[in-house]
C-alpha cells in the first residue's frame, strides 16, 4: 500500500485491476480515482496496517466479495484502456488545434504540470508528454512544461521548441 500522497496514480494498482483481481489501496493521492470503496475494492487509511490486514482479511474470507470487486476492477481498468484513452487525446488535439479558435497573430498558450520530463527522466509518461508538446509546438501552440529542475543552469530553459520552467 502507498504511505503518502505522493502516488499519484497507481499503474500497480491498475494492472491488477485488469488482471481482474480485488483491490485494496490506500486511500490517499489519484488511488481514489481507481478504487470506488466497496464497489470495486477497498480503500483504507494510510499507514495502518491492522485495517490492511482486516481488509485482506475480509476479501480472502468471502468469495462472493472477491468476485463482486474482481469483476468490477476490471471494468473499471478498461477505461484506462489505450483505445479510451488515445481517442481521449485525439479529442484533446482536435479541440487544441481547431482552426477556429487558433489565432493567427498570437499562438495558443498551454501549459502542462510535471513532476518528471523527458528528456531528463525516461519513462511512459514522461515520452507521452514530450511527443504531446514538441507536436503541440510544430502546431503553432506555444508550449510550457512546469516541473521539476532536473538540468543545469537557468531556471527556465527551451528544448525542442518546448520552455521548460523549474518549479
């Protein structure tokens, strides 16, 4: 279980979830965005290991429970599912880049909030935004990365096209 609120989403937890498993988390940072308590798992308080061991305790003792929060995790996991979420970012550019809100004398402004970047952090996420904003910038849209500072130098610096600004 996660013990602060840094965890901010859960792909552990999401995985299992697919897998059609029961779940338990702790009930703190974006867990509660996966687990609806008693619909599909179980949320418990951070750092009390008598209500994670009374919460395993009460899956593994009833069947019809596990089956119930197995079942609906892996509902719930699909719609998280690459399919959902690409058409979710195809709407996202669509409505991003529609022409008729995109002036022509000043470029649209976005701004993302990152706690890790690429190119200085590997990861899904980190790539997934990277592709997201150089595109965004080949687009016409001026694109900035709040996040962390993870290079050298100046607190604000540009990247492919990108202004990172360290937060």
């Amino acid at each position: 279980p996660s013990i602060t609120n840094s965890e901010s989403f859960g792909i552990v937890l999401l995985e299992a979830m697919a897998s059609g498993r029961p779940v338990i988390g702790s009930n703190i940072g974006g867990i509660p965005q996966l687990i609806d308590n008693e619909e599909n798992g179980l949320l418990i308080k951070p750092n009390n290991s008598e209500a994670l061991a009374s919460a395993i305790e009460r899956i593994l003792s009833n069947n019809t429970l596990a089956e119930k929060f197995a079942r609906e995790s892996s509902i719930k996991a699909r719609e998280f599912s690459w399919d959902i979420q690409l058409d979710k970012y195809r709407k996202l550019f669509k409505d991003v880049l529609n022409p008729k809100y995109i002036s022509q004398t000043r470029p649209r402004k976005i701004a993302i909030v990152s706690d890790a970047v690429y190119p200085f952090n590997k990861g899904g996420k980190e790539k997934r935004i990277h592709d997201i904003s150089t595109r965004l910038t080949t687009q016409g849209c001026d694109v900035t990365i709040y996040c962390m500072k993870w290079w050298d130098g100046e607190n604000t610096i540009v990247k492919d096209g990108v202004k990172f600004c360290a937060i």
